[in-house]
C-alpha cells in the first residue's frame, strides 16, 4: 500500500511575523487562515532541539487555491541559536514565486509595501514552456521572492 503524499505549507522564520505577514497580504492578497498561532511547550522544545522555544505567528491561504498549500509566517523565540549551519529557526529561505499578470504592477505594489527589486526585470523565450517575463524582489525582510509570467508563444 503505498503512502498518500500532499504538500502543506513553506515556512518563513521572521523578524516581526505580523508586519511579514501583512506585506504578503497586501502585495498578493493571500488571506489570513486563522487561529493565529501561539506555540509552546516541552513537545516543542524535543522538536526543535531549543530550550523553552515558543513560536508565534499565522498561516496564509495562497492566491489561487481554495484549500491549497499555506505559507507559515512564524517568530521564534529565542531567535537564531548559537552555533553555525541551519537549524529549524533560521531565518528566510531561498526563494518563492507567485505567477502574476501584470509583472510592472505587482513590482510596483511591492515596492511601495516595503519590497526592494533584486536584479533585473527579464524577458526571454525557454524552448519548449514559453515566454518568461521574470523578476526577483526581496520582502522587507530580505526574503527572495520571484515574480513570473509565463505564457504561451
């Protein structure tokens, strides 16, 4: 019998989860998906491997899904521990996309929620998807996040 598998949510580890999350709230109308999150506990403390470690903060419906995958905007504390490589409460990740139609509009939006653009704004053909028209930005908090057109020749 084989294991039924479905992806749930990618996690940001913020400075400040409420002002992260209302950024991504207003730059691409993803939508609070309550309770707001309070988390603490010895069962948390084996988890993470971080002495009295409380996390709090909020999941996001994302645009386009109904009852898709969340992003999962939470504060720890304690913040970064010591030592070096990641461990569970690092902060940020690489980068995440969001398909949109108007690349200049949303750039814009972002840019005024806080966002800072990050390269270039690009448009270019991939043999046998499309044409891209791609853009990264970084949130206020310095996360990556791809902005991306893609259609059809």
């Amino acid at each position: 019998m084989a294991n039924s598998i479905k992806f749930i949510h990618t996690n940001i580890v913020a400075k400040d989860w409420k002002k992260l999350a209302q950024f991504y709230i207003d730059t691409f109308n993803c939508i609070p998906y309550y309770p707001e999150r309070y988390l603490k506990g010895e069962w948390l403390e084996h988890l993470t491997s971080i002495h009295d470690v409380s996390i709090k903060g909020i999941h996001l419906k994302l645009p386009g899904y109904q009852d898709g995958p969340t992003l999962e905007i939470f504060q720890y504390s304690p913040g970064k521990t010591p030592g070096s490589g990641m461990v569970i409460n690092s902060k940020g990740f690489r980068h995440i996309a969001f398909h949109v139609e108007d690349i200049e509009e949303i750039l814009a939006l972002a840019i005024e929620n806080g966002a800072k653009k990050y390269g270039k704004l690009v448009e270019t053909k991939i043999t046998g998807l499309g044409i891209i028209k791609v853009v990264y930005i970084k949130d206020p908090e310095g996360n990556i996040v791809e902005l991306q057109n893609l259609r059809k020749p």
